[in-house]
C-alpha cells in the first residue's frame, strides 16, 4: 500500500462546478497534511496546510480532515478553467522529522 | 513572501560530467530538501538536510551528493551524470517548528543528461 494515495484523473468538471479531489494515507501518526498545486511544467505550489480535524476554508478552497478515516480532502468551489493543473496531497508523519510524503497527485481539468 | 530559488532552468549536460544545482532560500529556514520528480513516479527525496554542515539521506540518494555551508544555500551535486539523471529537479524548505512546517519549492531545474 502507498503511503499516500491518490487517484490520478483526469478529474473534468465544468466551469462553476465544485471539484472535490480525495487522498488517503497510510500512517495513522500522521500530523501534518498538504495541498500543492502543480501546472504543467512548473514546481509545485502550496494552497492549503490543515492540522486539525475539520474543515478549513481560504476562499475558493476547502481542506477537509478525517484521522479517524486516514482521509484528507480538497474542495475548489465556482472552479475556473485556470485550476486546471495537478493537484499533490502531501503528508507528514509524527517522527519523520519535517520530511512530506507527496502522492502522485490527481490531474483536474475545468471545462467550459 | 517565501523565496526559493535555483540556478537554472533548463540544464543540459553530457555523460561523465560533474553537475551543480544550486538552491538559495530567503526565509532563514532550517530545513532544505533536493527532490526529483519523474512522470508517473511523482517527488521523491534526494537529500535533506536540518542545519547548515548536516545532511541526511533520502529516499534516492545513490549517483547525488549535497553541501550545506551556509544556512541559505543547499547545492545538490551530481558526481558523474548518468542519462538515468535525466529529470526536473526541486529545492524545497521549510521551518523547522512543527505547526509551521509547510515546505515552499523553488522553480525547479529540468536537467537533460546526453
């Protein structure tokens, strides 16, 4: 099993629609949880860091955690074509110093 | 605003050669970390390192070497470039407290190896 899993997509959605892409991870001491956003040909981008159990919300985006369930999600509301990217989901486990586990990152593309 | 950044972009390089990538960081962060990032394989760790003169192995480490001699900068060093080296190259860093951990990327280097 991989320590951090993702589904690869391509995730389409419309225009204005809410894309909701899912991660789960492995180890349950994890403490830390990441979301990045990568275009095609740049470095990853840092859009969302969660800690705690719940929901988090900076604008368009929603971070949702779940420990019980291992679960982390992001939710990118009214989505624009210009969210068309990869999305990585990133952990960092409790004694791992401050190294992530990055998964493979899900692809969305935002049609119009 | 956190600032990453790397020494080239594009690097192209023959067989044999000994390879610098170069990494600065304004942010006065502890941590630095090289990754490489391959299709279908994503980011994987090279090196790390905590403190200046420290460095830790990551998950790929063989054909790489690293220096640290000063907080900001981080240098990822190929000692004899190989065609399986042919990738995009990432510096990242971080703080080291643990609720302000976000790691922060540079542009990153797509290094071609002939």
């Amino acid at each position: 099993q991989k320590e951090v899993e993702q589904n690869s997509g391509p995730l389409s959605v419309p225009e204005g629609a809410i894309a909701s892409l899912n991660c789960t991870y492995s180890d349950r001491v994890s403490q830390s949880f990441f979301w990045y956003r990568q275009y095609s040909g740049k470095s990853p981008e840092l859009i969302m860091s969660i800690y705690s159990n719940g929901d988090k919300e900076d604008g368009r985006f929603t971070a949702q955690l779940n420990k019980a369930s291992q679960y982390v999600s992001l939710l990118i509301r009214d989505s624009q074509p210009s969210d068309s990217a990869t999305y990585l989901c990133a952990v960092n486990k409790a004694g791992g110093g401050n190294k992530l586990t990055f998964g493979t990152g899900t692809q969305l593309k935002v049609e119009l | 605003d956190v600032k990453v950044t790397q020494s080239s972009r594009y690097l192209v390089k023959r067989t044999g050669e000994k390879v610098f990538l170069e990494c600065v960081q304004d942010m006065d962060h502890e941590n630095m970390f090289w990754y490489r990032q391959d299709p279908g394989l994503g980011l994987r760790l090279i090196y790390f390192s905590y403190d200046v003169k420290m460095k830790e192995k990551g998950d790929i480490p063989e054909g790489y070497s690293v220096s640290r001699e000063k907080k900001e900068r981080f240098s990822l060093i190929l000692e004899s470039a190989s065609t399986n080296q042919t990738s995009m190259y990432l510096c990242a860093s971080s703080h080291k407290s643990r609720d302000r951990d976000e790691q922060f990327f540079g542009p990153g280097t797509r290094l071609t190896v002939l």
